[in-house]
C-alpha cells in the first residue's frame, strides 16, 4: 500500500476539514488560518499541505493560496459531514452543550462508519419531525422527574392517545397533533 492510497490519519482528516471551512467562509485559504484554526504551529501545517499535496488532495505552493483538489473536497465534505451530524446529535437529542458536543464530535468524526452517520441523521431528523414523539420526546428525555415510576409513565401515554382522540375527533386530515 503506498502513501496515496493508504487511509489518512485523523490529522490529515482535520486539516482538509479545515481548509474546506475556510475556503467556504474567506473564499481562500491560507496555512496562517489553519494554523490557527486548528491550534498548531505554521511548520506543522507546512508538514501536512506537503503531504497532502503529495496525495493529491490539495493543491499547495509556498506562500500562496491553498485550494483542494475534488478529491480533496470530496474527503473533506464527508468529514465536515461526519462532524456536523455528531454534533447535531449531541445537541439536538442528547441536549449536549454545543461547545462539548463540537468537542466529543471532532474527536469521534474520524472513526465512525457512513452508515452509523446515516442512522444518526435519520433518528435526529425523526425526533424533529415526528408529531407524535419529536420534540416532546427530547424534552421528556431531558426531564428527570423526582418520582418518575411506571404509573408516571402510563398517565403521560394515557395523556398523548387523549390528545391524538382529541385532535382527531376535531377534523385533523392526519389524525396526528404536533405536540410542542
């Protein structure tokens, strides 16, 4: 296996990550704006756009402008997605603080399969958009009520089948509420 065609390291993945993000905010980027993106210094950015320029990904001259390659934005637009979808997960279902959601999703980007992605985005996009569970669900997720038992329970389920009779009974064309 040669050095193109092996894996990238996470490193490797952060940097692309990062030129993509600044190409897509300043149209441009520079080793400087990686460098302080990603927290490093100028020579370890030099190091990784050489590697990467050798792999094919970026396209990188000393002292000017680095771009990516397709082959470059395609990597980095999975990462980015990667991230994104970890993050949402985090924040949106788990009720994680965004700054330690983008932490925990930055170090888990890396080593997490597209078909976990793909469930994540579907389950995060179910608790949106499903009238029955969405956004009562997370809520409910998030509530630790002091004497929660199985009869709490069974009156919130009593409850929501009241209010789905309810909201049909009153002409809803799909026999569904929204709960907010």
């Amino acid at each position: 296996m040669t050095a193109i065609t092996q894996p990238l390291s996470s490193n490797m993945e952060d940097y692309l990550e990062a030129i993509f993000l600044l190409i897509r905010e300043n149209t441009v980027a520079r080793s400087k704006d990686i460098a302080r993106m990603l927290k490093v210094n100028r020579s370890s950015v030099t190091g990784a756009l050489k590697a990467l320029s050798g792999r094919g990904l970026v396209n990188y001259a000393p002292y000017g402008y680095i771009t990516l390659t397709n082959q470059g934005t395609e990597i980095a637009a999975r990462v980015l997605r990667r991230h994104e979808a970890l993050r949402d997960f985090f924040v949106k279902v788990l009720s994680i603080p965004e700054q330690d959601a983008d932490e925990a999703a930055c170090r888990m980007e890396h080593g997490i399969s597209k078909l976990i992605v793909d469930r994540l985005i579907e389950f995060a996009e179910f608790t949106e958009n499903c009238p029955r569970a969405g956004s009562k669900w997370i809520r409910g997720f998030g509530y630790q009520c002091q004497s929660a038992s199985k009869d709490k329970c069974m009156q919130c389920i009593s409850e929501c089948l009241t209010d789905v009779k309810n909201s049909k009974e009153e002409g809803d064309p799909n026999n569904m509420i929204i709960i907010s």
